[in-house]
C-alpha cells in the first residue's frame, strides 16, 4: 500500500522536538522522532525538578521583550503560539496550571513527567514513531540522514522534510551535548559558538565564608549591573552565586567578564528600606549587641546578608555610609561557570542562517527550532515557551511546503 501522506524525521525528543511531532502528526504528517538518548525529553524532566516553570503571565510585550537581541525575529513566533495557548496545551493533557506570585507559571503538579507521560500517550496515538538511542551524523552523499544505532551500525532515512530540534549544550549529560553544531557549520551553516546563559558565576569568597555560608539564600534583595536591577533571590555557593536574580543579569554579566575578567555586581540587602531610613535605624545606639546581631535587629539582615557585607570590606562606622553599603553591597565576580552547569546556553544557528519559516537557507527542506537557535532569555518560563513556539512554527512551515516523497527507510 502506498502512503501519500508528507514524511517528516524530528530529530531531538525535547520540547521543541516532540511539539513539532505533535503539530505534524495532528495535521496528518507521517512522523518519526529520532533522539539519542535512551528515552525523551531528559531537559524538561530536569526542569520539571525546580517545578517546571512553563511560561510567564505578563504582558505580551514585556514577555517578547526578555529575548533581547532576538525578540523582533521570535515575535511573530510568540504570538502563534503565545503563552496562553501553551497553557492551554498542558492543560488538555490534564495538567492544570497556576500562577505563582511572581506571575511565573507552573503545572500544578510542580514537576514534569505527568506531563511528558500523557504528551507520549498523545503522539503514539497519532501515529509518531519514537526512535530512541539515535545519534544523529548528518548527511550522506545521497542527502539522506544518517544515525549511528547503539550497537554502532549506521541508519538512513531519507524523509520529504527534516525538522532538527538538537537543543543547546549546557548540561551535556541530559543529551544536548551541541555536537551537531560542527556538522552545520560544515554545511554551510553560520553558527555561533555556545556560551552560558543563566549560569552562576564565580567569586572569591573568603574561606570562612563560604564555609559558613554556601547553600544559603539571599531572599528579597536587588540586584544591579549595568544600569538595570533585578529584585528576587540568590544562591550562595562555594564557588561564587547563583540563582534567578544572577540569571536574569547572567547576559550583561557573562558579556562583561568575558571581555574585562571581572565584573561587579551589587547587591541592595534591604531594596524595600529607603536609604535615610535605613541610616536612621543604623544610628540608634548599638550597647553591647555584636555586629551581627544589631544589624540582624537594626537593618534586619539574615546572617548570610550581614557575612556578605562582611565580606565586601571593613564595615563602615558612620550610619549613612553603613546604609549605603547594605543598599549597594559589591561583589567581585570573577568567572562565568560552564556551560555544563549553565541552565541553557547563549550561541547556535544564526537567525541569518534561516529564513522567516526557520528552514535552513544553505539546506532546504531542513527546519530547525529550540535552544539550537541562537537566542537567550533569563528563566522565567521563556526557554520553554521560546522552544515550543519555535517547533510549532517550523512545523507548520514543514507542512505548507511538502515536497514529493523520495524514499524512506
Ligand atoms: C536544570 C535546568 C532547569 C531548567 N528549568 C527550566 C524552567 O523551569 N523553565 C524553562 O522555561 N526552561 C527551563 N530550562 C531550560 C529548558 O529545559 C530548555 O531550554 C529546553 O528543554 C530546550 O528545549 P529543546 O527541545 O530546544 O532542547 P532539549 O530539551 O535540549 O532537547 C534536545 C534533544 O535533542 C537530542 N539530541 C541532541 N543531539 C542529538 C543528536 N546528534 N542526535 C539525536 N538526538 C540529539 C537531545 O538528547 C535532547 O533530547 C531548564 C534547563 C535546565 C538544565
């Protein structure tokens, strides 16, 4: 029996991977998803461990916004499939969601594999084939896709359109190890090298500090660099900070101290303190508290705040200058942590290497969509919801221009 219907290969069984599956499959496509690792979507079940933020509630332009460089080319992706409809989709594979109070969405189940159980369920019943412990080579000299099986034998398939959805290469172990960036690159393709994004950074912590004090939160503080400021949370670690504050200025920061070997980030301790009150409770007279206790009691510092302006240097005597200390703490960083660590990566294929439906303009009939395309955004919500509307996009693009099978195998 012949089959007329398009054949489409998604290689990578992430987000963007099996969204496109999906997209396809529902139109009709014949489907086959081909990953590398022994199963799928390793990525989202890792993000589903800090509570799987999906996406973000504000509004359209702020969200569209928090993808920098790259917002005016993701835009007309983000509004065809915006955050409600992503909403929406976990929502029909039984996954109600809710707002946490920092407009940040979640399942409400808080992790991900109810999730990615039922999206399975889905596309077997739509007929996608999952082929898993495929490793992606390239090309032949026949333009079929070639894959290495585990037993090392080499696989061809020759579909009517491709969608490559590799993802980025932090946290290589998860599967995305970025490894088909040299096989583009050979083809023609402009990529830009991987750099971390949302990663924390290095500091030279005083052995007493770090003893006492990594693993610590430093909660409701602001953080500045570069003329913007960020309210929320950092981590303390033994190696220097992280956490969603440093995340959303990892960008600036990472710029930074990769081309001056250093930044300096500053951190306000008491952001909803005014500074003259704040000098004003730091004059009342101090009797016999230690320092830590009085600025625990006068300027309600956590202990990890009161070691951190500790830590920045000798602290000063004079109330007005103690409060100025507590508003802009400095922190030296002096190194970005690696991409292993890194929550995603900054670099991959150039929006020049595309055109509008995100098909490769040195490969026709390839689609690429995800982390692999160089774009970043703080966490939030906006790597997923970017990773999904990017593989709905191409694989809509994939469905308008279907071209006349050739062989398949
Ligand atoms: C610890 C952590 C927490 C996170 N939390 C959040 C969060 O809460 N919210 C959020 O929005 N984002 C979060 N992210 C980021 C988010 O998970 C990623 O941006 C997203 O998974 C990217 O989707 P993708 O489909 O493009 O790539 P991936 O999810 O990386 O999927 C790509 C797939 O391609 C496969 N692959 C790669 N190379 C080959 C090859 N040669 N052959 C075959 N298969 C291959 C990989 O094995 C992988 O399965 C988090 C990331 C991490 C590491």
């Amino acid at each position: 029996m012949s089959d007329h219907r398009p054949s489409v290969a998604v290689v990578g069984a992430g987000p963007a991977g099996l969204i496109a599956a999906e997209t396809l499959a529902s139109a009709g496509a014949r489907v086959t998803v081909f990953e590398r690792m022994p199963t799928t979507g390793r990525k989202l079940l890792m993000a589903g461990r800090g509570g799987l933020n999906l996406t973000h509630s504000e509004p359209f332009e702020a969200f569209v916004g928090r993808y920098g460089p790259a917002a005016e080319r993701l835009r007309p992706m983000l509004e065809a499939f915006a955050p409600t409809d992503l909403v929406a989709w976990a929502e029909g594979l039984g996954q109600p969601t809710f707002v946490g109070s920092s407009g940040r969405v979640f399942p409400k189940a808080l992790k991900a594999s109810p999730l990615l159980r039922a999206w399975l369920a889905r596309l077997a019943e739509l007929g996608v084939e999952i082929r898993t412990r495929r490793d992606w080579l390239g090309w032949d000299a026949e333009g079929a896709l070639r894959f290495r099986t585990e037993a090392g034998a080499i696989e061809t398939v020759r579909p009517d359109a491709t969608i490559l959805a590799l993802g980025g290469a932090s946290w290589p172990g998860l599967g995305s190890n970025g490894a088909w960036a040299g096989v583009l690159a050979e083809r023609g393709v402009p990529v830009q090298p991987f750099r971390p994004a949302n990663s924390g950074f290095d500091v030279a912590w005083s052995p007493v500090f770090k003893d006492r004090f990594a693993g610590e939160p430093l909660k409701n503080v602001a953080l500045s660099f570069g003329g913007r400021t960020v309210k929320g949370e950092a981590m303390l670690a033994r190696y220097g900070i992280e956490g969603g504050a440093v995340y959303a200025l990892s960008a600036p920061l990472r710029d930074a101290v990769e081309r001056d070997g250093r930044a300096v980030l500053e951190i306000d301790l008491r952001p909803d303190l005014p500074l003259e009150r704040l000098a004003e409770r730091l004059s009342r007279p101090r009797a016999g508290q230690s320092l830590s206790n009085f600025l625990r009691k006068a300027a309600h510092l956590s202990p990890a705040a009161a070691g951190l302006l500790r830590e920045a240097g000798e602290i000063p005597a004079d109330p007005t200058e103690l409060a100025r200390r507590i508003k802009a703490t400095p922190v030296v960083l002096s190194g970005v942590q690696s991409l292993d660590r890194a929550i995603s990566s900054a670099g991959g294929i150039d929006f020049a290497a595309v055109d509008h439906e995100l098909m490769l303009r040195a490969l026709p009939d390839v689609y690429v969509a995800g982390e692999m395309l160089d774009w970043e955004a703080p966490t939030g919500g906006y790597l997923l919801q970017a990773s999904f509307a990017t593989g709905v996009w191409a694989a809509r693009a994939a469905l308008r221009n279907p071209r006349p099978s050739t062989s398949s195998g």
